[in-house]
C-alpha cells in the first residue's frame, strides 16, 4: 500500500528576528505562498499543510491561507513537536515532511529525494530504509546544501515516539532532534551518510557532492528578505525555478551574497527564551 505522505510547513509571525516575516511580500507573493506552492510541486506528496499557532497574533495568517485556499492547522506556539503531530495525526499521514516558512526557495525535487530515502530507497543515492532522513542536519554534523534547503522526513511512527518521550525544550521546539540526537555516522558515498541514534532510529543524511552550505537562502533579517527580493527579481517574479538555478544566479552574480553576508545562522541552541518563562 502507498504511503500517504504529508509535508507540514510551520510558520508563525512572532519570529524572534524579524516579526511578520512570514507574509511579507516577496515579488508580489507573501513569502508563506512562494513556500506552499514550492512545496507542492513536490511528485511524492499527498498533501501540503500549513501549521500555524493558537495565539491571537497567527489570526492573520489563518484568514490568509483560508482566503488562499491553503490547508491549515493551528497548534501550540511553542510546541513545534505537537503542533506537527497533531497535524500529521489529523491528515493521517504515514511520512511526514518539515519545512519551515522562511525558505522561500526550497526545492521539490530535493523533498523528492529526502522522501524516497525515507519511504522506498529509491533516491538517486540510497538503497536502504530509514525512520528519518534529511539533506541537513545542525551542528557538529556537516551540511552541504545551502541554508535554506532544509528538508526533514521521518516516519509518523517515529515522529509519535518523539511526541510521546521528547522533555526537553530544544526537542519541543525544533521537532526533530530527539530522532537524530547523538547519532554517530557513517559515510557510505560522497553523498550519504548513515546511522543508528542511541534512541534506535536509523538516520540518513544526504550530501551534495560539492559543498555549499555554507550559502544562506533563507529569510530570518531584513538582509535576507531583500536577498530573496533580489533573487525571485532577478527570475521575473516566477517561483518555478529549482536551487541549481539560483546556484548559478548567485555565481554569476557575486555581489548579491553580499546583501546577507553577515548574517549569523540560528542553530538548536537557540531556544526561544518566550517558550520557558
């Protein structure tokens, strides 16, 4: 039987760093539209969902995805981990996707790929079957794809073990690391390593054979708003371009790197100091 596989988008406006970001505009688009339709265009997916949050400040973008057309769910502001849950739970989803509202840029044949190591082993650079596979993951493990990409998959079964055990805060809040915490890895090829985590889960991680992680395509400070500005400018405010072809924008243009160049990346060290008050 076909899995039913559902990719869960979360997103709320009281970002820590730039508030509201969510729906600002990108190329006449709020950047959670440019997000959903990216997304969509995924081959593997039943289904895209928008999670947002309970609190009165996520009003706005519920009332925008309901004028939009856009499946959403509201749930704990803080609580990623039972927000994505509850969602996934709702839409009876046997593989659940992460992506997050600030990636304007995310790639569907990169969800591809995460999704088929996860479900089938027919990825492009896998054979095998895991609980959680991603094209990322934090620090001290290395990336290659740029930041921006970031592309979540696990099994419904693993993502309810994580909700019913997960305490700590950084695994409420970041929804996934109690799967892949401590997992030491191995390389297989230039493009995967793998892993059993001390909790069990067998963990893929995928690489691009040359590496760009350390680009930064994704929106948390007005540098990188007016970056993704600049890039959807420079494709006619189209949205069907794939990463290789911003890949090739930014080589050919340099100088646009230089807009969030100082831009220091959020790792699963920073809680948000709201959530444990």
């Amino acid at each position: 039987m076909k899995p039913r596989i559902i990719a869960v988008i979360q997103g709320r406006m009281t970002s820590s760093r730039l508030p509201g970001k969510i729906l600002a505009d990108i190329g006449g688009q709020p950047m959670l539209t440019r997000v959903f339709t990216r997304t969509s265009r995924a081959k593997t997916l039943a289904n895209v969902i928008f999670a947002t949050t309970t609190d009165a400040s996520d009003d706005p973008v519920a009332e925008y995805c309901e004028y939009s057309g856009i499946p959403c769910t509201r749930g704990s502001l803080y609580d990623v981990l039972d927000r994505y849950y509850q969602t996934a739970l709702q839409a009876k989803a046997d593989v659940v996707v992460r992506i997050t509202a600030d990636c304007p840029v995310i790639d569907p044949d990169l969800i591809d790929d995460v999704v088929s190591t996860v479900i089938s082993g027919q990825s492009s650079v896998i054979s095998g079957q895991f609980d959680f596979a991603a094209n990322r993951l934090p620090p001290p493990w290395k990336r290659t794809y740029p930041i921006g990409l970031d592309t979540e998959v696990c099994t419904f079964t693993a993502l309810e073990h994580a909700w019913k055990e997960a305490k700590e805060p950084q695994h409420r809040e970041h929804a996934m690391p109690y799967l892949y915490e401590g997992v030491t890895l191995t390389t297989v090829n230039r493009q995967l390593q793998t892993g059993i985590s001390p909790r069990g889960y067998r963990i893929a991680l995928l690489h691009h054979t040359t590496d760009f992680g350390d680009y930064r395509w994704t929106v948390d400070t007005p540098e990188d708003l007016e970056f993704m500005r600049q890039v959807y400018s420079h494709f006619n405010e189209r949205d069907d371009f794939l990463w290789k072809d911003v890949l090739d924008l930014v080589h050919d243009n340099p100088e646009l790197m230089k807009i969030n160049a100082g831009v220091q990346h959020k790792t699963l060290k920073h809680i948000d100091d709201r959530a444990i008050k």
